[in-house]
DNA sequence: TTCGTCGTGCAACTTTGTTGCATTGCCCGT
DNA sequence: ACGGGCAATGCAACAAAGTTGCACGACGAA
C-alpha cells in the first residue's frame, strides 16, 4: 500500500514517489528524501532536523527545503504543527488523508510524537456554545515528559522553561 | 474580588495590584501596565501586541516586557501559548490558578480568544495507551473563522496559513 | 534554437525572542 | 546621612526561524 504508511520499511523510493505523484506533485530527488524523512521518524520535525537529516544524502538548501515542507501541507501531504518551542514542526498525514491527530511533546527532550487521531478525543460539543467558529482544524499537544527521559537521571537542562531562577 | 476576572471593569489598578503582590511579584507600574492589558483583552496576545497596548501609557522597551512576561508564566499567573503563526501568545489564568483552558484561534483576523477549561473537553484516556508520558500540560487549539470575520465579504488575505486544511 | 516554466540555490532581510551590560532607584545596615 | 547591594529597566547586539528577491540550469514546447 502506499498511503503514506509512516513505518521504516515503507519509507522507500516506489512508494513515496507514488505518493508524491498521486498528489499532483513532481517527484524530484530533493523532495523524495524529504518524505522519506518524514516518513522514515514517523513524528513531528522542525524544519532544521528535516534539513539536517535530508542533507546526510543531498546538498539541500534550507529555502528550497521550506518550499517543499510547504507545498506538501499545501497539498494535504503534511502538516505544519506548532510546538511549545519556536520552531513550527512538520510531519506527514498518517493514514488516510485529512484526518489530524494529536501530538506529544516531551518537555526534556523535544521529540514530538504523533498520537492517534483527534476525534474521540476532543469534545467539541464541551466547548460549542462558546465557539462560534466555522472550525477549520483542531490543534491538541500533550505536554510533559516521556517515558525515555524520566527513566534517565533528570538532569535539569531547562530544556524550553524550566529554572529561569525560581524567585 | 482579586481572582483576575477578565472583564474590562476588573482590570483596575486596586484589583491587578493585589493579584500581583499575592503571586509573589512586586506591582511596578510597568508589570501593572502589562497585567491590566492581559486583563483587559482577555484573551491571548502576542508579546508584540502586548508591548503596543503597553506603551500608550508607558515608556516601554521590549526586553523588560518579556522579562515580565516570563515572570508571570513562572509565577503562573499567565499562560504562554502557540498559535498558528510565529508568535507565542500570553494570556492571564481566567478564574483560579492551574485550571487550563482552550483557545480558539481565528486564521483570518488572528484574533486567539481563550475558551472554557479543558477538562471534560480532551478525553486523556482516549489516548492514554499510547501516551506512555508524565503530563504536564494539554494545549488544545481550535483552528478557524471566527463569527465576526464569517460576516466579512471575506477578502482572501491568506494571513497564516489558510488552504492548510483537511486535504 | 528559442522561449517559458519549474526546481533549486544564494544572499539579504524580517520577525521574534535572548543575552550582556549599563543605569537608576530603593532598601538596608551602619 | 552614607554606601553597598539588589531589583527593575533600558539599550544594543545577537540569535534562530522563516521569507523574499533574484539568478541559474534543466527541460519541454513552439
């Protein structure tokens, strides 16, 4: 299958040229290793890890790399998410397309992992009478610490907020 | 009352005075400034925005904003969110302490308007198998349009990131 | 061939936020 | 009153993330 399956092995070169292709978008070498990034972590990137890692294989430029990045949310391949740090953060639809999913953002470490979808998992009705919004998307980010960081020893390296001086 | 409600009548200087001193922060009249602007908007600003509202009453320069920015979000007296642009946004804790809530962020005007609590609105055990991870907090964003630009003749100003939606 | 378009690269720029250091004013002990 | 220290603020320079303008090469169409 080629839908865009966020598994290691199915990040290979038939099947995302497929996926690029069948979303109207020309399979170009740069952006072939840039899906296969995503594809490959299966999470949420910021744009300097996607062109850190894109760049082990090709000389790529961060301009070229943004255009890409865009034009693939553009096209409903990816999705642009915001973090709690500054950079925006990248990853591809898993699954089918248009369903979102939420993320889990591990204060210590910065990884950002894909969760399953949101529905089920946001009441809108909770918050209806409130929101009298045409809703376009539904952004929910589960922040603290994973269960890799907690196991190692905690050291405090004020990874987005931690101790500016507590009083 | 002092709980920091959110209405303009509210936002008086006796009020935000006693907020500030009972969170621990001396009340200068800048951190005033910026605590009855928060008060004031209700909802959640940039910083930039927030150090204009400021300096129509005060000399203000950018760093010490953020300082007190920072400060209050330490002192949890504020909250400091990602919104679908660059900026992060601060808003005040409506109501008691620790209780988050949701926003509903408006992709045409920009407007981010703060929402309810997010308990009973996220259904953490509906992604509690895979969220093997200590939570610290849950940022929930609705994404849209809101109802006062829904009645706008609608000028395509593509402000973030409009066709980014559902595929 | 020539033209136009597309993909990419480079440099310069903008925005947002941070760091280092100086200045000011207040409190406190003497 | 005096002087030291500290908290609050300001200024300038910096830093990171992302954007814009423009150039250049490849490639297909006329």
């Amino acid at each position: 299958m080629d839908e865009l399956p966020t598994t290691p092995e199915a990040a290979n070169h038939a099947s995302t040229e497929t996926v690029l292709k069948r979303a109207g978008i020309d399979p170009t070498p740069l952006r072939l290793a840039v899906i296969q990034v995503l594809a490959r972590e299966g999470r949420a990137l910021p744009a300097g890890d996607i062109l850190a890692l894109v760049q082990d294989q090709h000389r790529a430029n961060k301009v070229t790399l943004y255009r890409i990045l865009d034009l693939f949310v553009e096209k409903g391949l990816a999705r642009r998410h915001s973090s709690g740090d500054r950079a925006l953060r990248y990853c591809l639809e898993p699954g089918s397309a248009g369903r979102p999913h939420c993320h889990a953002y591990c204060l210590r470490c910065g990884r950002m992992e894909c969760l399953p979808g949101v529905e089920g998992v946001v009441d809108m009705a909770a918050l209806g009478p409130a929101l009298a919004m045409e809703v376009v998307a539904v952004e929910v980010r589960i922040d603290g610490v994973c269960a890799a960081c907690r196991r190692k020893p905690s050291v405090p390296e004020t990874p987005v907020d931690a101790g500016s001086g507590n009083s």
